[in-house]
C-alpha cells in the first residue's frame, strides 16, 4: 500500500502516531480549526497512552460522521476505543436543510451523500471528491488507474446529481418546496418540531452504529455555543432551540455517553471573556486561535485524563 503523506490531511491529521491506542476526533469545522492550530495542540494531545487521529471537516454532522467512521474503518483500518464528537448548533440546519434531499439508502441503510449542488458546496464536489483521491492514492501507484477511477468517479457524482436535481424540480413539487423554504433559514435557533424530530433520529443513528462497535469502549460528546447564544439566552420568552438541550435529552437512554456541555461548565470569568469580539473569529462562530487552544481543546484533554483516572 502506498504511504499517505500530505493528501492524508484531508480527511484526518495524526498526533503522538507510535501508539495503537486511538483517540478519535470526529466533527466540523471546530475539530478542523485544530488542523490549523496544529504546533499548539500538540502540546496538550501529547498522553503516551493514545493515539489522536482529528477527522473533524467543516459542516460535517451526524450522518456524515456516521460514513466517515465507516471509511476509516474500512479503508483505513482505523479501530478507536474512544470517540470524541463535537456537535455545533449549526448541524441541524445541515441535516434537515442540506443533507436530507440528497441521501442515498440501500435496504434502509444510509450508504452515501452526494456532492450538493453549487452554490451550496464550496466546490463542485465539495470535500467527497478529494477524499476519494486520498483512497486512490492508497490502492494505486499507476497515473493512468488513477485518472480511469477519478474520471469514473466525477461521472457517476455529476449523474447523481442530474437525476436528484431532475427529481427535486420536475417530478417532486411537494420536495421542491420543501428545499426552497428550508434554504431561506437563516436563524440557526428556530425549527419546526419535525425538523428537530429528524435531526434526533439522524443523531440516534449515529451513536447506535458508535455504541455497536465492540472496540470503542468510551465516547464524549461535546457541544459549545455560539457567540449570539450569549445574547439570545438571556432572553426568557425566547423559544430558541438548543443543541445541547437536546443532546441532554438524546443522551439519557446513553447512559454511558459523557456529555462535555460547554454551557454547563463554563466560568463567569470564561463568561466575560467569551462576551469579547476579540474572542471570536470574524463569523463569530469560531474561537480565536488563543481560546480553542488553551481553554476548547485543554478542557477536552483534560476529560480525557479523567475518563481515564489519569494523571497529567
């Protein structure tokens, strides 16, 4: 098998790699932030016990970190016996808004989500197509095998989406609808309880597919907020819905799902802080390099200590 080297970054980044003890990290662009802010974090990922392997991609929410995990499993031989997820507030938009018109099932089971259609994706086949690359990469060293399947697969994708878009315009008005009402959403904070019903499903599928798997012994899920959550949940007639509300409820028939609940533990001085532009990415979604580092990811590696009864 030929040896991933750079393009392996696209789908998941290694920390303190002699070990075959795996930590995984699934989730979106929080997890992700931590491939930018590498030199840092491996100061805090450095246990001698694990392996850390970061799989988080922007916008990736449960039914896609469900597939993933099953790539990593199969064609990477990825087996962790602890699963961390991190779930954002805007997951639920991209499950009932985003990924839910364009899910492939076979027999029931949820077997890929095609490339959306542009402008939606930041690409025309979005992060699918370059991890398809990543797979290639391992399986071949010929160009000319490589280009067949990548050809191959760019076809297949562009019928797909042909035959989804033909669906969805000509021959499902009821779903044409649908689509276009629910990509006018733009408050991240308000869905109708069947959207919040699917979502739950979407997420119950994903930690029942974690919870099978005998290797995994361990699983934390953790949501953070928002900078506007700060705002908004200081209004009491507010009928705001919140992520981590639910995963409260979703996590009471999961006993054995610890729950980092960011909102819960947080500090008045980390309240202070968090009130700050300064803390904030300019989308005020994201954490500055200086907080995701030093009080994100520390928490998160210190729980992992104390999953353990370890020691730092």
């Amino acid at each position: 098998m030929k040896k991933i080297t750079k393009s392996q970054d696209l789908l998941f980044d290694v920390y303190n790699g002699n070990n075959d003890r795996i930590v995984l990290f699934q989730g979106d662009s929080w997890f992700e932030q931590t491939f930018a802010y590498k030199d840092q974090n491996k100061e805090l990922l450095k246990n001698q016990n694990f392996k850390y392997i970061n799989a988080g991609i922007s916008s990736y929410s449960p039914s896609l970190m469900l597939l993933q995990l099953k790539l990593l499993e199969s064609d990477f031989k990825i087996f962790p016996e602890l699963v961390i997820i991190f779930l954002d507030q805007t997951d639920i938009y991209d499950e009932v808004c985003r990924y839910k018109f364009i899910k492939k099932y076979t027999d029931n089971l949820l077997t890929s989500i095609p490339s959306e259609r542009r402008p939606v994706a930041r690409d025309a086949f979005n992060k699918r197509y370059e991890i398809y690359q990543v797979k290639l990469d391992t399986e071949f060293n010929s160009k000319i095998l490589k280009a067949h399947y990548s050809l191959a697969y760019k076809t297949v994708e562009t019928l797909e989406q042909l035959v989804n878009l033909a669906e969805i315009n000509f021959f499902n008005k009821k779903k044409k609808v649908e689509v276009k009402n629910c990509k006018k959403k733009k408050d991240y904070y308000s869905f109708s309880s069947d959207e919040i019903k699917y979502f739950e499903k979407q997420l119950k599928n994903y930690l029942n597919y974690i919870i099978s798997k005998k290797h995994i012994k361990k699983i934390l899920l953790v949501t953070h907020f928002h900078k506007d959550y700060l705002n908004r949940k200081q209004n009491i007639n507010s009928n705001d819905f919140y992520i981590s509300e639910l995963v409260d409820t979703v996590l009471l028939k999961y006993p054995k799902i610890k729950h980092l609940n960011f909102s819960k533990i947080i500090t008045n001085e980390e309240f202070e802080l968090l009130k700050k532009e300064s803390s904030w990415l300019k989308d005020k979604i994201h954490l500055n390099e200086s907080l995701h580092t030093n009080y994100f990811m520390k928490k998160i590696d210190d729980q992992v200590y104390e999953l353990y009864n370890l020691k730092k």
